[in-house]
C-alpha cells in the first residue's frame, strides 16, 4: 500500500526572465529548498498565461511560456493554493536562464489525508 504524501510532483523548470528581473539582488539568499511564491499576470502584454515567481518581494522570473497554460487555468479559476513551489537548484556557473530552476507540487486537501 503507497503511502500518501501531502504533496505530489506537478512541474519542474527553470526560472525564465531571471537575467531581466530581480534575481541577482536576491542571488545568494535562495537555497534548495526555500519557497517561492507564484503569482499570476493575466494582464502582461507578452504573455496573457504569464504566472510570476517572487521570492519575498522580489521578482525573480516567470514560469516559462511553454509550461504555464496549466498552472495558469488553475489560478484563474481560483485554485492558486493548491500549488507549492520552491527552488529547486542552483548553479552559478551556468547561463543566467539555467541558474534558478524550481519544483512545483500539488498541495492534497487537507480533508483527503
């Protein structure tokens, strides 16, 4: 019998726009594992599905374009608590589009424990 999890594997990705937002002020406070808030920018003019990261105040990058329809829908219907995301790896030596890469989980309702 699987035990279950409170959260399950949703998505994992790089943080895109890192090099054009806030990411290198914050830079050397993200660690494995801290959390990141998704917030969603249905008015941005380059992308409608955009869905922002931030890290306190802090604006670090999107979700890419590519793999934000879904977590999009979902925020637009009102379920942007169901997700949990946080930074997944970093490397400094990599291009500034590959340093911040993050995992976002489904959150189980807590009365299906």
């Amino acid at each position: 019998m699987r035990i279950k999890s409170d959260k399950e594997h949703f998505l994992s990705c790089n943080v895109a726009a890192f090099t054009y937002n806030e990411g290198c002020e914050v830079f050397d406070k993200l660690k494995i594992g801290k959390e990141v808030q998704l917030v969603r920018e249905d008015e941005n003019v380059h992308d409608h599905k955009a869905v922002a990261i931030f890290f306190g105040k802090k604006h670090i990058g999107y979700i890419p374009r590519q793999q934000n329809e879904t977590i999009s829908r979902f925020m637009d219907l009102g379920y942007a608590d169901i997700f949990e995301a946080r930074i997944q790896s970093i490397d400094p030596a990599a291009h500034p589009e590959q340093q911040v890469s993050i995992v976002i989980y489904l959150k189980r309702k807590e009365s299906a424990k």
